[in-house]
C-alpha cells in the first residue's frame, strides 16, 4: 500500500534521534508559548526562527510545526486554570473550562483537553496523509491562471474571516501586496519602490514584519491593558488520573471536533482560531440543555480543544500542497522553507517526500510527547505563570530584536520590524486587523507573477480567467464569499459569531 | 450639515491614502506596458488605484456611516519607550554589541511599565544579556558581535 509506504517513510525520518529532539524541542516551546499570556505562536515562531536556520530543513519544519501545535496545547492549561487564554484560539476553551476549575473539576478539564487534542491530532494527521497526496496531484496540473485564482480565493478567505469591518480587511490586503511589490522586479530587473535603500533591493522581510505586528504590538497592547489577574487554580496530582467513567460524556464532542477542525482548517484561511469557535457552536446546538454552556459544561471544552489542534494541524495542507499560506504562522512557515531552499508547494511531496511525510509524522510523534508532557508535568508549567509581566516582556522585546537580526546579520531588519510594530500598533486602535496585510505581502510576488503569465497565455484577455474550469471555479468561490459576508445581516452575525464572549485584549492575535 | 461619525475610518482612509499616493510618485517611472506583458509598473499602480478607491469608500463611510464608539486613549509613554528600545537596539548592536544594546533597551524599555526601577531594570538587562550570549553566540553560534566595533 502506497500510504503506507509513505507513512513509513516519513516515521523513519521523524524518528530520527536528531529530529526527535528537535520535535521534542519544538513541543516544549510551543507549550511554554502557549502557557504565557502575551507571547502568542506567530510572534514566537518568528522570534525562535533564526535558530532553526542552523538545522536540515526537516529538522527545523519539525521543530516550527511542534511549535504551533503544542502552543494550542499550552493556551488550554492557562485557559483552564487561569480563565487566561494563553493564545486566541484557547479563548472558547475558557469560557467552560475555567467554569469546570472553579467547581473543583479542573483536573477533568484539563485531562478533557489533553485527551482531546491527542485524540484530535492523531485524526488530523491521518487525514493530511490521506488528502494531502490528492490535493497534490491536482496542484502539479495547475498552470499560472489557476495559481492566481487559488491565491486570489485565499486572499479573499482571510478577508472574508477577518474581524471587524470587511471594508478595512480588504484594504490591509491590498497594501499588503503593494508592500510585496518593493523589491526587485523578478521579470525584468527594475528596481520598485526601494526609495534608494540597498537593503529594500531584496524586497521587506516577512519574519521582519511578522515579528513587528505581533511581537512588539502584542507589547504594547499588553502593557496597556495593565496587569491581569494571574492567580491559578490549584489541581491536585490524582485528579489528574484518567477515570473512563468521567469522561464519557466528552468521548461524542471530540470526535465531531475533530472532524470539523480537520475540514476547517484546511480551507483558506481556516485554523485553530475558527475550528474551536465551530465546534463550540456545534456543541450548544446539539446539547440537550443548552443552558448549561458557560457554566461548566463539559462538551464546550471537549468540542473546541479538540477542533483547534486539529485545525492547527491541517492548516499545513494548503501550504504543503498548494503553496498557499492560509494565516500568518503558515506565511512565516513559507518563510522558513524559502530560507532552506524549499519552494513550498506540490514539488516538495514530489521530489523531497522524506521532508513532507517527515514533518506530517512528526506530528503524530509531537502529539504523543504533547500528552506526556502536558497532563503528569502541568504543575510545573504553572509555575511559569508567577513570571511578572514586567520581566518577561523586555525579554520579548530583545528575542524580537536578535531574531530580526540575525536573519540577514543586518540592523536594517530591525527598522523594518520597528516601522511595521508602530504601523501594526495604528492599524489595531483603529480596527484593522494585521492577517490580511501579512498574506498579501507573501502572496503579492507571487501572484504577480502568476497574473503576467497567465495574461500572456490568454494574450492580454483577462477571460483566461473565466474559460479555464478550475480557475473559474475557485473564482466564483471567492466571489460568493465575499457576497456573503458583505450582506449586512450576515455582517453582524459573524461578528457576533466571533466576538461572543472573546475577551477584549485577545482577539487581535491569529490563527 | 454632516457629522464625522467613525474617526477611524477616516485615519484609515488617509494611510492608505497615504501609501497609494507613495505608489504613484515613487513608481512614476516605472513602466505599465500593456495588459498581454504586463511592465513592472502595471501590477503595483493597479494595486495603488483600488487602494485609493478604498480610502476614497472609507472617508465617504467615516462620515455617512454607524456611529463607532470611542475607545480609550492610548498611551504614548509605553509606545515611545517600546518602539524606543527596539530603534535602540537596532542603531546599537553594530556598533555597540549584543551586551550594550540588551542593557541599554531593557532600560528603556522599563518606563513603559508602571513605577521604574533602575535596580530591577538592570539586573533584568544584565540577566538577559549573560543569557543570549549563552545561548545565541555559544549555543547556537550566530554571527553577532559581543561587543561591537567601539571596542
């Protein structure tokens, strides 16, 4: 059997001593970034990134996936114990979870998510294994028209999911790929928009960008909030013994969350993010009394723990396949593989397989390690909570700045993250958010490109756009999206949909 | 006589604006071609043109639209310090070294929080500094310097 096979050939890889730890590495960062309030999984993928510079491109994918799944979960523990997502897409989890804490059952809680990310992991890489071959196969007969439509549908995705004002969402994408036009001009060597500057020749660093959004921004907006309230729940060691009889009622809620976290988070623009939000409301429809949710109910953390590590971990499909980054951790993961000479797209499964199904078991191996190290050690993780605020974040703040650094040795990278920290930080008071924007400037070269070639191929009639079937269809998708949202009474409801109970001070941050 | 309703929309407006407007001075030469092969100039002014549509929706809204709550001032002692440390750091890691430019935006960066302390902030930075040291220039080997070109 082919899958098999494969399968086989990517455990050999991942168990590999070296990758091993570097997935071991990767998990216990991801957890530690996940637990601290403040330092979400973008701004700590791109800080951590420069050390993964040193290692073989399958060693650092494995480690910069472990990152972003064990962030999801990390935020789960302070979620639980804290009623502090440690990151946004533990925001659902909180709402039950820390309910179940105060009522003495956060051992439970905390098993539910445990369980239920491990249960949800295992899911979803058995359906990357299984989709991702197909999408793949579909993406090598792609030619250029195709590839702008598909870019242009994940453009028009992480609008159509952004918070807020679908007007402003679309803006920040447009700038972002204006800004992904400075730089040399790949088809005819003209300078663009490099004002005279040396150093703008090669085009704005993503990772440079990303860390000035989220990392700097995050600073401020955190140091503005002023101090929150970190006192955590005490659980007792043998609650934390699994008892089957407890949790029953959780077994249905996580295999439907992982179902809708596998399929939500390998669309563009999905993620750990909108897969908890999905199931969390799956779970209130289908619950007998509804009115349990809020206060404790067991499914609302079953459900969305499960859909977000799921969708964590999907969301490397498009990327892995098609090329296509679907938010801003994908984008900073393209920017990894471009560093270590991997274009990400369909030829990477086909030339360098050992890498791909590498990275994909890796993830069953990182969800194994994730339960080990989650439920027996979650006293110790605590810990890390007592760490002030006011330490930890010059820390991040100089993690920023070495990172930035060392990317290309240049101070100049510094500038870059400094001016976009400022400008992310402007764009936040004033309601846009910064996913688009980042997309954008990773699409942008690329989809420029695309749209030349495809204008040559249909010499100069844009109707090459429309009489190619695949292309034609990923357009009316991305229309009807936009459609959809763009209604007013839909409008409301997503914002409702996202907002509902989201604690103010974290809704800016991905996934 | 109509009242501005979202100030928000209206800054908004204006950075893209802003930006469009860049597009179109910086890239005034360079060349559009046509549709079938396309110059480099085509895709970016394309892009500059929706942008200022945009801002151009976003102004009309800011006056005609909801009315949008008002949000509280943000502060801009813990902005200057932040983005100060970080310019800081920049400016000094050549020529000043890892170790110097660690201390000096630690400190900086210690009046964005409430009640400075010059003994926690340095020993905070000294801390920090030993650390990635350690870690980046020993551990992981990257090409920073110590101590810069002043020494």
């Amino acid at each position: 059997m082919e899958l098999l096979d494969q399968l086989l050939l990517g455990l050999s890889t991942a168990a590999t001593l070296n990758n091993f730890l570097y997935c071991l590495a990767g998990c216990v960062l991801g957890t530690m970034v996940g637990i601290l309030p403040g330092v979400g999984p973008a701004p700590a993928i791109a800080m951590l990134l420069p050390m993964t510079f040193t290692l073989d491109p399958a060693g650092a994918l494995i480690m910069i996936a472990g990152i972003y799944y064990g962030a999801q979960y990390g935020g789960s523990t302070t979620a639980i114990l804290v009623n502090l997502p440690g990151e946004s897409s533990s925001v659902v989890t909180a709402i039950d979870g820390h309910q179940m804490a105060r009522q003495g059952k956060a051992g439970l809680a905390l098993q539910v998510a445990a369980i239920g990310s491990f249960v949800a992991g295992c899911f979803a890489t058995l359906m990357i294994a299984l989709f991702a071959p197909i999408l793949t196969a579909a993406a090598l007969r792609f030619s250029a028209p195709e590839y702008f439509s598909l870019m242009l549908l994940g453009l028009i995705a992480s609008i159509v999911l952004a918070h807020g004002s679908v007007m402003r969402a679309i803006g920040m994408c447009v700038l972002g790929l204006l800004i992904g036009t400075i730089g040399i001009d790949l088809t005819t060597g003209t300078h663009r928009f490099d004002f005279g500057m040396i150093d703008l020749s090669d085009g704005i660093d993503i990772v440079a960008v990303a860390v000035g959004m989220f990392g700097l921004g995050e600073v401020i907006h955190e140091l503005q909030n002023g101090p929150s309230n970190r006192k955590a729940n005490s659980v007792p060691f043998r609650d934390l013994i699994p008892r089957f009889s407890l949790l029953r009622p959780a077994v249905k809620p996580i295999i439907r969350g992982s179902l809708i976290g596998s399929v939500l988070g390998i669309l563009p623009g999905g993620g750990a993010l909108l897969s908890a939000f999905a199931s969390y409301a799956v779970e209130k429809k289908l619950a007998k009394d509804p009115t349990r949710f809020g206060k404790g109910a067991i499914e609302g953390v079953a459900g969305p723990e499960s859909a977000n590590n799921a969708g964590a971990q999907t969301s490397f499909v498009p990327l892995l396949t098609l090329g296509l980054p679907s938010n801003p951790i994908m984008a900073l993961m393209a920017g990894a593989m471009i560093v270590h000479g991997l274009q990400p797209g369909p030829a990477i499964a086909r030339d360098q397989p050992e890498i791909f199904w590498g990275v994909i078991a890796s993830m069953w191996i990182g969800n194994l390690m994730l339960l080990v190290l989650n439920l027996p050690l979650v006293g110790i993780w605590v810990k890390l909570l007592s760490v002030p605020y006011k330490m930890l974040y010059p820390a991040i703040l100089i993690f920023c700045g070495i990172g930035v650094f060392t990317l290309n040795n240049s101070a100049f990278d510094i500038y870059v993250m400094v001016f976009f920290g400022l400008l992310g930080y402007v764009f936040r008071i004033l309601g846009a958010e910064p996913a688009p924007l980042l997309l954008g400037i990773i699409l942008g070269p690329i989809m420029e490109e695309n749209l030349r070639r495809a204008m040559l191929m249909g010499r100069g009639d844009p109707m090459v756009f429309i009489e190619r079937p695949i292309s034609a269809t990923l357009l009316i998708i991305a229309i009807l999206a936009l459609i959809i949202v763009a209604i007013p009474a839909v409008s409301r409801k997503k914002d409702v949909a996202l907002q509902e109970e989201r604690p103010a001070n974290h809704q800016f941050e991905e996934s | 006589m109509t009242k501005l309703k979202d100030p928000k929309d209206l800054l908004l407006a204006a950075i893209f604006a802003a930006f469009a407007a860049v597009t179109f001075i910086e890239g005034r030469e360079l060349e559009m071609a046509t549709a079938r092969a396309m110059g480099p100039g085509y895709f970016p002014k394309m892009l500059a043109l929706i942008l200022l549509l945009i801002a151009c929706a976003l102004a009309i809204r800011s006056f005609f639209g909801n009315l949008a709550e008002s949000k509280p001032k943000p502060s801009i002692r813990v902005i200057a310090s932040i983005i100060g440390a970080a310019l800081l750091f920049g400016i000094l890691i050549r020529p000043a070294g890892l170790v110097i430019s660690i201390i000096v935006s630690v400190i900086v960066s210690g009046f964005a929080s409430d009640g400075f302390q010059w003994k926690s902030s340095l020993l905070t930075g000294a801390v920090l500094a030993a650390g990635s040291s350690i870690i980046f220039i020993y551990l992981l080997g990257q090409p920073i310097p110590l101590f810069g070109e002043f020494f």
